[in-house]
C-alpha cells in the first residue's frame, strides 16, 4: 500500500477512527495499532508477515527471558546477543546473501579459479533494514531496562517504534523509573 493510493486513503480514516472512537483503552488501542501496522505491512505481499512476526516474536520472547534471568548480568547479556544475531542473520540473508556471493565468485575467477554460484533472488522486504536494527537496538535497550519491553507484545512492538527515546536515554538521559513512566504506561 503506497502513501499516494487510494488504498492509504481509506486506510488511513479507517484507523483514525478505529483509534480514536471505538478502542477506548490504551491496551486496546495498542493491539489495534499493532494490527493494522501488520496488515499495512503486508499488504504489499503477505508472504513477509511471517517474518516480520517472527523477529517480533523473537524479540518478544528475548525480553520475557531477560527479565526472568534478571538478577544474572551474564545470562541476560548472552540471551541479548542472541536476539541480536539472530536478527542480523535474518538481514543478512534476505539482504547481503547475493552480493556476498556473487563478489566471492567474481573474485575466486580473478584468481583463476572457477566456482559456480547459486544465488538465492529473494525479494528484498520492505523495510527489513530498519525494523531489524530497532529490534535489536530494543534488545540491546532491555538488557538495562528489562521491565519496559517485556509487559505485552503490543509493549515490545511499540518500544521498537519509539526506540529512538529509549537510545537517547541510554546515551544521554536519566535512567530512573521516573523517567519511563510514559513509556512503561504505552507499553501496558
């Protein structure tokens, strides 16, 4: 669905309203938001929804693990590292995979020898970039504050969205639990 169709222009009312007017509470507001952005997502083609709530998964489940080992640093710090090569090697195969092999082969005949290749022709999916580096920034994030991301799905997804807070917190903010009210009251 493009920005500029007319699809996206009676999407876009449809979820206003939805959001607004019919989910009265935040917990219901936040699934529908979740929804929606899945069924946005895949309307281009549905085949990379299974991706996406598979990396959303992941990263959910990383988060219930990271705040039952909470008390274990080295656990949490080996589950998060976990979460984030997974993600990067989801990345890497729909993204590099290709490129990777076909420089490998070009520069195996410059050394005389030849190598038959297979390459994989996936689809690129939309937007595999960014909402990969967010669940791991998020993975990363939840390793420090376990209990922000893990209290529902819906709270994980949209800590991804709003990830840019959370990095700025970390570098820059207070970590209080002050602070992270806001955020810990979307993520409910």
């Amino acid at each position: 669905m493009l920005f500029n169709s007319i699809e996206f222009l009676i999407f876009l009312p449809l979820v206003f309203f939805g959001y607004w007017f019919v989910f009265k509470s935040l917990r219901w507001q936040n699934l529908f938001v979740v929804a929606v952005s899945y069924l946005f997502y895949g309307w281009w083609d549905w085949r990379f929804l299974l991706l996406i709530l598979f990396t959303s998964l992941c990263s959910y489940l990383s988060g219930v693990y990271l705040e039952k080992c909470a008390g274990n640093r080295s656990v949490q710090k080996w589950i998060s590292a976990g979460n984030i090569l997974l993600n990067l090697s989801i990345l890497g195969v729909f993204k590099y995979f290709d490129f990777f092999t076909e420089n490998l082969v070009n520069v195996l005949h410059l050394l005389g020898w030849d190598a038959d290749y297979v390459t994989l022709n996936i689809l690129l999916p939309v937007g595999i970039s960014f909402y990969t580096f967010h669940a791991s920034c998020c993975s990363l994030i939840m390793t420090d504050i376990v209990s922000i991301c893990c209290l529902s799905f819906s709270g994980l997804v949209i800590s991804i969205v709003i990830w840019r807070w959370m990095v700025y917190a970390r570098c820059f903010g207070d970590f209080s639990r002050k602070w992270w009210l806001p955020i810990t009251a979307l993520c409910s």
